[in-house]
C-alpha cells in the first residue's frame, strides 16, 4: 500500500511538472512567427597553380618547369572573380510558418536598428533567376554569380597529370588546378595546359607555341586565354581616355587596369563601376554596361581640382621653390595657391645646401615659411649621408650624444650626493659610536643593553646597504676615486663612456669633403732657399671646423 502511495503521488508531480509542455508553443510564441526562406551562396574559389612537367628530361631546361606557371601568375594575378551562371548554395533557410514576409536575416535587422548591416539584394533563388533575366541589377559586389578567386602557387609539389587532378584538388581544397607539360624542340617550346573545375568535374585543354628564347615574353596568349575562362563570361574590348590627360590610374569594379590613354583591355560584359584617379584632378565615377559584341569607348573630362590653400615662401637668398616635383618659382613667393593636403617644400640655389619643409596646406588658410639658406654642397652634404635621420645630421647626434652623456653624470653626481646623504642622515640617529660611550651605557643600563646595540646597530646596516646600492647604480669615475684612481663599472658611469663614444662616432662619421680637405700648393720660386729649386710645390691636409 505504501508504494502504490508513493507511485501515485510520483505521477502527480510529474503531470504537474509536463502540464507547461502544452503551452510551449505559446511560451515561444511559434503561431506568430514567420520566416521566408533564404539562401546563402558560396563567396571565394581558390586556384591553384602546380608547376609544369617537361615530356622529355633535360636538365637545361629545368627552369621551365615554375617558370612557365611563373608567367601564367603575372597573368592571372590581376584576377580578382570569376564569374559562374549556377553558384553552390552554403547554407539553405527554409520558410517557417504561413505567409512570410521577411527572411530572418531582414527580421533580425529590423528589431536592432542601432546596428547597420550591407542589405543584402540576393535572398533566394528567385532574386537570382531575376538577375539572369535582366529584371534585377546589382554590382558584381552584391551578385553571387561573381565568386572572388584566390590563387595559391604550389611550387613545392610536384606536376600534375589531368588524371591526378581530381584527388590534387581535393587533397588541397582547390576549386581549380591549373598545370600542364612542355616540350623543347630544337627552337620552340610547345605548351600544353589544363585547366581543372572541381565543381564541373572536367578539364579544359590549352595549347601555345612560342619560341625558346622569348618564351616569357610571347606566353602572354595562352595566359590571356586561361584568363578568359576562369572569367566564365563573355568579355569585350574597352578603350578608355581622359580628354588628353595621360597616367591617370583606371579602375573597374576595383580593378586596377591601367592608365590612361587605355586601349584593348578585355573585361566580361555587364554593369560595371568605373573609377578614374589622376593627383590633381577630381576623381572620376560612373556606371557603365560592358554589351556583348559591342567595343567600349569612353573619354571622360577629369575636373581639375581648384586650389584653395596658399603658400607664402621667404629666404635670405633668392632660391628656386619646389612642392613636390612642381616648381613655384623663386623667392619671395606671395600667396600662392596650392593643393591642400600634406606636401614637402623644397628651397634650391647654386652654391647652398637644399633646404626643405613638410608643409600641412589646408583649405582658405595661409601657409608661411622663411628659410635661411646654408652655403655649401647639396650633392656632399646629402649624399655622404650628413641627414642621419629625417633632417638631423651627424652634428645633431653627436650633439645629442654630448648632452645625454651631461645628463648621465648628473644622475651619477646626484647618486653620489644621495649615498653620502644616506650616511649624515644615519650618523644623526646613532648615539653609540665609540668604546667609552659603549662602555658606559652598558655598566648604566645593563639591561637595555642589548636592545639599544641591536637598534642602533641596524640603523648602521641599513644606512651601509642603501648607500652602497646607490653607489652601485652611480659607479665610480677615476677623478672621484683618488687612491688608486680606478674606474668602477655602474650603470651611469657606462651610459656616460657610450654617450662619449657615440658622440665620437657620430663625429667621425660626420667628416667629408668640407671638414678634411685636401690639396696641392705650388712654391713661389723666388722664395725658394738654396737648394730646394727643383721643388714646385707640396701636399696638404686641412681639418676645417664645423661648429
């Protein structure tokens, strides 16, 4: 009886306990939430390039077994996506509950409105089938077909096969293998590539014949035709010009193409984005649609951007003014306009040492800078390195050195000072410092004796310790040390030997041309002496001084 109590009363609280069970929906509130489906889709594919096998073995020719990937690199580099019609799905959200109308992604951003996230355009297989009917536009940024490609350079393996491919990419997580053979034959090489897509699961074959002697330079076609390929699109010729302006740097969907004047640069078809950068000028950005069989010719004007800052230069001697690689003039320059921004100003005249400037120009202010120029020669002064570091010269650091070898002997007299401090200040506290004292505090007061000895016997240790740790630090230098007049190494007597011998160095590092100089003086005849006519002249040296 008392188990089937106990039974009885278990069930109870276990229905109690799983009544809440039927309300979970409700706790969670599962009637009220929706989610529509979303998709997530792949984002980077790796390529990678294996070294190349040679059909007949020769060991002159080993070279080319990287050197021909080598040359497939330089024209692959600049591949920055591939474009794919079917992109893989990563992650597949199916839709949850009757009628949704967000995706839980866009749910998630709409209840945190402090965070701000890129939208994204392509949710789902619709959005993309919308793309592919030119119902929908999106940069390639935004448009899952355009996958981003890195290229990885596996030299250290060895040449693949196209049978081998297969376990090679999966071996090492590649979406495409890129290797092949070559053969020497008399004056020509003859290169046969493969291109492997792990996704599609077959090879595509490339050929190229060139000659032996100019095999980098002439394997541009065969790179341009893999590059093609792993573009996956159509691709047509552009030319691009900016009404006359040459260098101006050319980008496309952020992919730097060249400069300007641009002709013959093929690029898939589509919407694209074009950035146009040339120093000086405003930069350039458009929209523009790259159309199948149609070449693309723009000329853009690139706005030439106003000065607003203005630079006002003064000098003792009238010098030629630089900003940058522009010539202003010669001084006195007065209000100048300028590009704002950070720049160096350069001051140049015969017979003086350049003189320069970082100048900060800033919008509606006024920059001025008075020089005073410094006779010498710029090619001496500069090229036998005098400017060690920024413009501090080989003076500068030995002056510095001086100065921090000051500095290190005054912590060194300071320490000094203090230990001696130490010790005046222990001898105040002692009162026991001879026998007869001793003598007759001990027959006075026999019992406090021994405390009183301890007490000031411990002042005397400490005082000893802590001056002699001072001392430590401090060193000892021969002019301090009058006995036996020996050098004590410390830490401040070897910082100031190293300022002494950096100063030195700096020093002797700082000579050139105008401090020795060196000559041929010829003798005046007619004060020769007797005996030494056949001499005409004799050598010198001349130590100039620079400070």
């Amino acid at each position: 009886m008392k188990h089937k109590i106990s039974a009885f009363l278990l069930i109870i609280g276990l229905l109690c306990h799983t009544i809440p069970i039927f309300s979970i929906d409700d706790y969670y509130n599962f009637p009220n939430q929706s989610y529509k489906g979303s998709v997530s889709f792949e984002s980077s594919r790796t390529l990678c390039i294996f070294p190349f096998a040679a059909v007949k073995e020769d060991n002159t020719k080993e070279y080319l077994m990287k050197g021909i990937p080598s040359v497939l690199l330089s024209d692959l580099r600049n591949l920055e996506y591939t474009y794919v019609e079917n992109p893989r799905k990563n992650i597949i959200y199916h839709s949850f509950g009757e009628n949704p109308q967000l995706t839980l992604q866009e749910k998630i951003d709409a209840e945190e409105t402090n965070v701000k996230r890129k939208k994204k355009e392509i949710n789902d297989e619709k959005d993309l089938d919308d793309l592919r009917i030119g119902k929908k536009q999106v940069s390639p940024e935004k448009d899952p077909r355009y996958i981003k490609i890195t290229i990885k350079q596996m030299w250290d393996k060895k040449p693949l096969s196209a049978d081998e491919s297969f376990g090679a990419a999966t071996k090492f997580n590649c979406d495409y293998v890129l290797s092949g053979t070559f053969e020497v034959m008399e004056n020509t090489l003859k290169t046969k590539a493969f291109l492997f897509d792990d996704y599609e699961g077959k090879s595509t074959p490339f050929e190229h014949q060139t000659s032996v002697i100019r095999a980098y330079q002439e394997m541009s076609p065969l790179g341009e035709s893999i590059k093609e390929k792993l573009q996956g699109k159509e691709t047509t010729n552009l030319s691009i010009t900016a009404n006359g302006e040459e260098g101006a740097l050319v980008y496309l969907d952020g992919i730097y193409l060249g400069k300007t004047p641009l002709s013959e640069k093929k690029f898939p078809i589509g919407k694209r984005s074009l950035f146009i950068f040339k120093e000086g000028f405003y930069p350039f950005k458009s929209n523009v649609l790259l159309e199948k069989g149609k070449k693309f010719q723009l000329d853009v004007t690139l706005n030439l951007r106003l000065n607003r800052s203005f630079l006002s230069v003064t000098s003792d001697v009238e010098s030629d003014v630089y900003l940058g690689i522009q010539y202003l003039g010669k001084t006195p320059i007065s209000r100048m306009p300028i590009p704002s921004g950070m720049n160096r100003l350069r001051l140049s005249k015969e017979g003086y040492i350049d003189s320069f400037r970082a100048i900060d120009a800033r919008d509606d202010e006024e920059t001025s800078v008075a020089v005073q120029m410094r006779e010498g020669q710029t090619e001496v002064y500069y090229k036998n390195k005098q400017n060690v570091f920024l413009d501090h010269t080989y003076k500068d650091f030995t002056t510095y050195s001086i100065y921090g070898s000051l500095l290190f002997y005054a912590s060194y007299a300071y320490l000094n000072y203090a230990s001696r401090q130490v010790y005046a200040g222990a001898r105040s506290q002692v009162n026991l410092t001879n026998f007869v004292a001793i003598t007759n505090f001990y027959q006075n007061n026999p019992n406090e004796f021994l405390f009183w000895y301890y007490t000031q016997n411990k002042i005397i240790e400490d005082a000893e310790s802590e001056a002699k740790y001072l001392k430590q630090i401090a060193g000892t230098l021969p002019i301090e040390n009058r006995r036996d007049r020996q050098l004590v190494a410390g830490p401040m007597v070897v910082m100031i030997g190293l300022m002494l011998v950096s100063a030195a160095t700096f020093y002797f590092l700082g000579l050139d041309q105008e401090s020795i100089e060196i000559g041929f003086l010829p003798v005046n005849p007619s004060s020769v002496s007797y005996g030494q006519n056949s001499r005409e002249g004799y050598g010198y040296m001349q130590f100039n001084v620079r400070y």
